[in-house]
C-alpha cells in the first residue's frame, strides 16, 4: 500500500531531525577534539568508537569540573 503525501512529508521531516542531530553531534566531536578529527573523519567512525570517544569527553568534563581547571 502506498503512502499519501502527507505520511511521506511526515517522514521526510522525521529524518530530516535525525541527520541534524547526527551533524551536531558530529559537530561537537570535532570541536572537543579540537582539530584533531575532521568532519568527514567522524562521518566515517563507527558507532562504537563515537560511543568511546563521547565517554572518554564526558569523563574529561566531569574530572574538569572537579578539578576547577579551564576546559574551554
């Protein structure tokens, strides 16, 4: 059964929020790794290792935090 327009503009909207969400999570990688990654370099990660290096900057902003030490 085919979809009517509007469930497909419902759709193309939804994904739409996704793909903004993921670039502004990609985003943010690379402005915490400041430089270190390109963009098109965190494209090309897997999920794993988007999921590591995320933990391994919550940690580094929770010992900042901790610490009193500048971050940013």
């Amino acid at each position: 059964m085919p979809l009517s327009v509007d469930k497909i503009l419902e759709e193309s909207k939804k994904l739409e929020g996704f793909q903004k969400e993921i670039k502004a999570e990609l985003l943010k990688l690379c402005w915490y790794m400041r430089g270190s990654i390109t963009l098109e370099e965190a494209y090309n990660l897997s999920y794993e290792d988007k999921s590591l290096i995320g933990d391994i900057i919550k940690e580094n902003l929770e010992t900042t935090k901790k610490s009193g030490m500048p971050f940013f």
